[in-house]
C-alpha cells in the first residue's frame, strides 16, 4: 500500500509538472489592458501594485500584493527587494528597455488596449505597436460620450439636445467600429450596473441637461443618461458583432461595490434586443465571481475575464476566484487579461500569476477527477489565448491588417480619430491654420504654425521637427549658447497637447501649446511642462500633494515715441489710477477679450505705479494649467496691444533712468491634499505662523533654495535691475507675514480665519522667465524642505535693507551671482535635471556678457 500510495504521489507530481510546463510555454492574448507611461509621468509607481489612491496609497506596502509583486519585480531585474532599488533601477533605465523585458519573460504575444483611461504622459498606441508588437484597440463609450460633451457644439449658442447628442455619439461609435476589437463601459462606477434598457429619450434628455449644466468638469454620472447611452451602444455592437467588455466587480474608491455586482445586468440580458449581444464580464467580478460563473452558465451572451483580480489579490485570494469562476462557467468562455497600466511591471506581474494560478486549479482539477492531465492542458491554452482569438475574431483581423496598409493607418491614429473629426467641428473646421506655442529657456514665446489639414494628418500623431539647440539660443542671439552642449545636430518633435487646443478667432488661427518629445511618446528632458509635470509628480507621489498657482501679470502699455523706433510709456499716472485706467480703457477691453478666448479668468485688473503699467490679476488654477495661463496670457495682452497700435511688454525694468517701478509676475502658491488647502494650518493655536507643518517645511525650503530658484524666475540680466532693495520685489533672504518687501510672504484672505494663513507669495518672479520652469524650481525647492522637514527662521516683519550689515543674507545681485548659486545648488540641479540645468546656465552667462552695456529697449519685442 505504501508503495502504491508513493507511486500515486509521484504520478500526481509528474502530471501536475507537465500541465505547469505546458502553461508557461503557451503565448499568452491579454483581452484588457491599458496604456503605458513615460518614466517622467507623475502617475505614483505604487499604484502598480494597487487599486487604492491618495492618501490609501500609503498603506500599499503593508499588502501582501505589494510584498510579493515587489520580491517578483526584484528577481526580474537582478535587484534587492526594496522599493528604492526598483525605482532607481527604472529611472536609469528607459521605457523601451524595460518593456521589451517585461513583455519578453511575460510571453504575451497579443494586447487589447483600452486607452480610454488617461494616465500623465501616456504613450498611445502606435507607441505600443512599435514595442509589444501586436496591438489592439478597445473604445471606451463613456471616454467618447465625454469628449463629445466636452468639445461641445459647433454652433456658437447652440443648446445640447439628445438628439444632437445621439447623432454625434453614434456617429463617432461608427466611425470607429472597423478599427476596434470590442467596445467597454465603466457604467458600474458612474450608476452601477442595474441599467433600465427601456429609459426613455424624455428621461435621457433631463439627464443631459443636468450633465452639461454642471459648473464643475463634465462627467457623465446620471443614471438615465449613462442607462441610455449603455442601451445605445449596445444596440450598436450587437447590430456590428462587436463585443462588449463591462467593468464588473472591484475597483477605485468610485465604485460602489454593491451595484458592480454583475447578477444587476439580468434585464439587458433577458432583453430581446441583446438576444445576440457578446458580453465580457471583466475582473473576475470580483467579489461575485460565483455570480458571474453563473451567468455564464445559463446566458449565451456572457464571457468571462479574470485579469486585475490577478494579480492584485493574496495567492489564496488568486486561486479561489479562478477557481469559482471554473465552477459552473463554460472552460470556452473564460478569458485571461492582466489589467495591467501604466507600468511595463504590472503586465509581467498579471502574466507571471495567471500562469502560476491557473497551473494550480487546473491541477487540482486533474487531481479531483474534473479534467484528465490532456484536458487540463487544452483548457490552459483556451483560457490563455485560444477563446480571446476567437472570441475578439484577432487571426481575421490580423489577415485584414496584413492585407491593407489603409486599415494599419486607420488602427494607429483610432485613438485620435474621433476627437480630431469632433474637435474640427468646434475649432479645426473654423480656423485656417494651427500655431504651436511654447516658451523657451529664456522665457520667449516662440511659435510653428501649420495648416489645419496638415495638423490633423501629421502634427497630431508625429509633431513637427525642431533642431534640439533651440532649447539652448540665448535671448539674444538664434545660435546655441557655448556650454550648453548642444549645436545644430540633433531633432527633438513639437509634440501637440491637443487637450489646450483653442480657437482665436481674431488670427483665424487655432492655438494649441506644444511639448517636446524625444520622438513621438518620449519627453526630452529639456521640455520645460515636463519638467514641471515630472516635479509636481513626485510631490503627489511622495507626499499626496497638488499644488495651485495664481500669476499677477504686470506690464507696461507703450505708445511710439516721437523718435524713430523709439517708444514711450501711454501715461505718467501713479498707482490704481482711475484716470489712468480710464484713459487706456479701450486697449485693456480688448485685451481682456483676447483673454476671455484664450479661457483665463481674470480676477481683478488695475493702473499699477509706473505710468502705463497695469497688471492682471489670474485666477488660481492647478498648477500645470496656471503656468500654461500665465504663457497664454503673455501671447494675449500682446497680440491686443498690437491689434490697438501699442506695444505691451513685460520686461523687468523698462527704462534704468526714468522708471523706477518694475514689472514683475508675482506669483502666489499652496498646497492641497484631498480637495483640502494643506498650506493652513487647521487653527491659530495649531501653526507654524499660520501655517501647517507641511505648509511651512516647503516655505522653509523654498527660502533655502531661493537664490538658485533666481536664475529660473529672474532669468535675465535685466531682471537684476528690478531686484532692489525698498521696491517691493526682494532683495533679500528671508520671509515675512505681511511684509511686500520680503520676496516670500504668507498670505490672508479676507475669508481665511484670524491668524491662519493661506498661500505665499514669490515677489521675485519676473514676467522673462518661462513659468513653467520657474514653478518646477519651486516645487524642486519645496520638496526637498518636505523630505528634510525644513524649518523655518522667524519672519521678517520690517524693511530688511534697515537690518545691521550681514544679518539677512543678500540675494544674488546679478545674474551671474544666480548662475553660480545654480551650478552649487546640487539638490535642485539634480532635480530640475543636469541635461537642462547645463543649458540653462550656459544661456545665462551668454546673456551676462552679451547684455553689459545694451538698453532695455533691445528687449521690448522680446518679452
């Protein structure tokens, strides 16, 4: 009996090892899957291992998910089991290279991708053809609802109504149901999953009014509108044979649990328009996955998919859904996905434990007399890749693609098409050409402008070319500057954000702000919105924070002078002068109408002290969109001025003789968390100053780094000229409470408590700098005061030009003195980036000694 009973144990783990080899060796289809991100995305890498956010995010590495993904990451790549190891690892690494390992050990051959899901710095889908290989496109119908809503009408005053909407919607699904493999719907996490197929068009209709009517973004969360546009995209697929994939069970803290429970869907699916419909339930509808195998059981439409649930539950957790989902389910019917995201880790992750946990079940299945070893095996290679290639029809498509170039160019741009075919209602059909906008290391404006036609076909997917050393031309001079290491060699693309696509009608003109990319998908660090984007993605990922922003614009308004070529200011009025204002008034409407298209908010406006100098007053704005503003904003007062014969400029110090007042972009900060301002504190008698602990270790860092931040917001020689004692801008090292001869002071509104403070405020930034690389200086100088708990000095409440000699420490008088503070300041060059930190102090200097004995008035087309 002994022997017998050692035999049988041997048999058992000969048969389980042949169903493990023949599992790992099967190419594996991921039914569902999402885009990857540049290494630069703020997106947090704990989130790989992870449904939570925010603040949950900090207890991701106390779960049994994190744990083991963490020792499985580590063994991948020859590393100690640490967080910081693996980051360090991908940040000297390169997004190709890891994904080319990834996708390599992970064995997937084939992707469906549902890019519908927008992560910071996604790479689209050509992108992922030119890595993964074979790719493939899901449509996400609430993503395409929203765009429509978003873009709006093309009619100026026109009103949504549903059948507008219906035309566009359907439209746009048709548009694209040749070019994708299935459609998907996140109705679970906007009304849940107890849909009415029978809402009425009345019903549909209210809902849209109560959806665009919103003051906040668009987001689609009425349960009779999204009901209907579930029930019409439905109809659609089924009418096509096109499948459709619903988010069932867990996920973000969105989600209501209780209506993801997919047993809800039974009235769409007793539904005779739905007799044929093909359904995927996605997730292992985690924690139903009995329902869900039961559905399959007795509903022909219902299809299975067990990705996300692996491999984001405990091993235990892994094998049971997989297991409840094989109970009663179809083997023909269950697919396997990874769920995986923004990270080339989580793909091998899903691939890696599906492998592992299907290997298992189906040997428990052998060993309790459901399956022989062979039909364990046929099931692993249904279950991994043959059912989704049959069910998604991918070996016809992929014959179809083989045999049409047209239908390749169709797939790549599918995640662009209808957005370009929607916005060319609302602005690309209107205007004539598009101009690309971006701000220099100088803080110019500079521009490339293309026909309408040629931005959607190429711009859009390919940018445009620009020689890598205009990221290095001084202020003076269209060459590189000696030092930067760069010269004529090289291309970097013009990289369109087309979600800042606006129309301004009085160039007949679109605008749309441009980044930079390496090629196609790879920011170049010397792009300054990645930089910011980088910077502030590590705030949020280390510390949960966000930040906001309100620039104040000052700048002078200018009249020709008697003199050729000469100009003057429009008055000599002094401060909030109304007679000033009045005088002006007509250039000022017109440029507030520039503004007004171009979407800022202005706060409040008025006559600063210099004759004809006024400033704006922008609305506070997450902190990406404030810096794109304040650029915007620039382009707008000027184009009015010139439209009005004048010459607005925002140069530091206008004229060194006569004008004593300078012009500044004084800029005011906080910090946020969870829709909360964390820059206050929660009381007065629970302050720093006013300020919470977080709040004042960013000051505090802020401060400490002040005078290197200069050579990014004073970024000209002549920005030093402004920068004097007793003119309100700061001269020197220090904060203050309501002090405006301090650069850094905190700030009160009228509506904050009594002793509470709510934002600071940077006097020293000037209207040369380019704001977005000014911001990431600051946020390179607050996080490190977050991660050294910087303290603060007490602040200083008088003139600190009254101070004994040597007390408070002088900022850099010039900018040479800045650039030197830069190349010793390690922390923030490391931070803001070697590569762009080496070409910024390279133009600096070009422009010291270019700019010694030159007038301001060589500046004035300039800035």
């Amino acid at each position: 009996m002994m022997a017998s009973s050692r035999q049988q144990e041997q048999l058992r783990s000969m048969e389980a090892e042949k169903i493990r080899a023949a599992v790992n060796d099967i190419e594996l289809v991921d039914g569902h899957a999402h885009n990857l991100v540049a290494l630069e995305s703020c997106h947090p890498f704990l989130s790989a291992f992870s449904e939570a956010h925010g603040p949950a995010l900090s207890y991701v590495p106390h779960t049994l998910s994190f744990k083991r993904g963490l020792e499985d990451i580590a063994n991948l790549y020859n590393l100690g089991a640490s967080l910081e190891s693996i980051q360090e690892f991908r940040q000297n690494s390169s997004l190709t290279a890891l994904s080319i390992k990834c996708f390599k050990a992970a064995k997937i051959s084939t992707v469906l991708l549902d890019d519908g899901l927008e992560f910071d710095g996604m790479k689209d889908l050509a992108w992922h053809k030119e890595v993964v290989g074979d790719v493939h496109r899901i449509l996400r119908i609430e993503y395409l609802a929203e765009n429509i809503l978003k873009q709006g009408l093309p009619g100026v005053g026109d009103k949504w109504t549903l059948k507008k909407f219906e035309e566009l919607f359907v439209a746009g699904l048709k548009s694209q149901a040749s070019s994708v493999v299935a459609f998907k719907s996140i109705v679970a996490y906007r009304s849940g999953l107890r849909i009415n197929p029978s809402v009425t068009d009345e019903d549909a209709e209210k809902g849209l009014v109560r959806t665009v009517g919103t003051v906040e973004e668009i987001r689609l969360t009425d349960k009779n509108l999204t009901d209907w546009i579930f029930t019409k995209a439905l109809e659609l697929a089924t009418s096509h044979d096109i499948p459709m994939q619903i988010h069932t069970g867990f996920g973000d803290v969105d989600l209501d649990l209780e209506l993801a429970n997919p047993v809800l869907l039974r009235s769409i699916l007793e539904d005779l328009r739905f007799k044929h419909a093909r359904i995927v339930l996605l997730h292992a509808a985690y924690p139903y996955m009995r329902q869900a195998s039961y559905l399959a059981c007795v509903y022909p439409q219902i299809h299975l998919d067990f990705g996300l649930a692996i491999p984001k539950l405990s091993v235990r957790g892994m094998k049971t859904a997989v297991a409840e989902l094989l109970e009663l389910a179809p083997i023909n019917k269950v697919m396997f996905s990874t769920d995986a995201y923004a990270f080339p880790e989580t793909y091998y992750l899903g691939a890696k434990w599906a492998r592992t946990v299907l290997a298992e079940v189906l040997c428990d299945c052998v060993e309790e007399g459901d399956l022989s070893v062979d039909e364990a095996i046929a099931a692993a290679e249904s279950i991994l890749s043959k059912n989704s290639l049959a069910f998604y029809k991918l070996t016809t498509r992929a014959q179809t693609s083989d045999n049409s170039e047209n239908q390749k160019a169709v797939d790549t741009n599918a995640s662009k098409n209808f957005e370009c075919s929607h916005s060319s209602l609302s602005v690309l059909d209107k205007v004539d050409y598009v101009r690309l906008l971006w701000g220099d290391t100088t803080g110019q404006r500079r521009c490339r402008v293309v026909p309408s036609a040629r931005y959607k076909a190429v711009a859009l997917k390919n940018g445009l070319s620009l020689a890598t050393c205009c990221m290095a031309l001084s202020s003076h001079k269209d060459a590189p500057a000696r030092g930067s290491g760069l010269s004529g060699t090289g291309e970097i693309r013009l990289m369109p954000d087309a979600s800042t696509l606006l129309e301004v009608p009085q160039w007949n003109h679109g605008l749309v702000l441009a980044d930079m990319h390496v090629k196609p998908g790879t920011p170049s660090e010397l792009c300054p919105r990645t930089t910011l984007r980088r910077l502030t993605g590590l705030l949020e990922e280390e510390y949960q924070l966000t930040m906001r922003a309100g620039f104040e614009a000052e700048f002078y308004l200018l009249k020709k002078a008697t003199e050729p070529e000469r100009w003057e200011a429009v008055d000599s009025s002094s401060y909030c002068s109304s007679t000033g204002l009045t005088q002006s008034l007509a250039t000022l409407e017109c440029m507030l109408s520039w503004l007004n298209t171009m979407q800022i908010n202005i706060e409040q406006f008025h006559a600063e002290s210099g004759g004809g100098q006024f400033e704006f007053a922008l609305a506070h704005e997450p902190i990406l969109i404030a810096a794109d503003k304040l650029l915007l904003a620039r382009e707008a007062i000027t184009a009015a001025a010139l439209q009005q014969n004048f010459l607005a400029t925002f140069i530091p110090k206008l004229n060194l003789k006569t004008t004593p007042v300078g012009s500044g972009s004084h800029v005011h900060l906080s910090l946020w968390k969870e829709g909360k301002n964390v820059f206050s504190a929660e009381s007065k008698a629970d302050s720093n100053f006013g300020m919470s602990e977080t709040g004042s270790s960013f000051l505090a860092g802020v401060l400490q780094h002040l005078p290197a931040i200069l050579a990014f917001i004073c970024p000209h020689p002549n920005s030093y000229e402004r920068l004097k004692p007793n003119m309100w801008c700061g001269a020197f090292q220090c904060w203050g409470q309501v002090n405006r001869e301090a650069p850094l002071r905190t700030s009160s509104p009228p509506d904050v408590s009594d002793g509470v403070v709510s934002n600071f405020e940077l006097k020293s930034f000037d209207g040369c700098a380019n704001p977005h690389l000014g911001l990431a200086a600051i946020v390179a100088g607050g996080l490190d005061g977050l991660r050294k708990k910087l303290k603060l000095p007490a602040p200083v409440d008088g003139n600190p030009a009254d101070e004994v000699e040597g007390v408070i420490r002088k900022l850099p008088r010039t900018l040479e003195d800045a650039a030197q503070c830069l190349e010793e300041d390690d922390l923030l060059r490391q931070l803001m980036g070697e590569q762009l930190v080496k070409v910024v102090l390279a133009i600096r200097r070009a422009d010291v000694a270019h700019y010694k004995s030159l007038s301001p008035d060589d500046l004035l087309y300039k800035y």
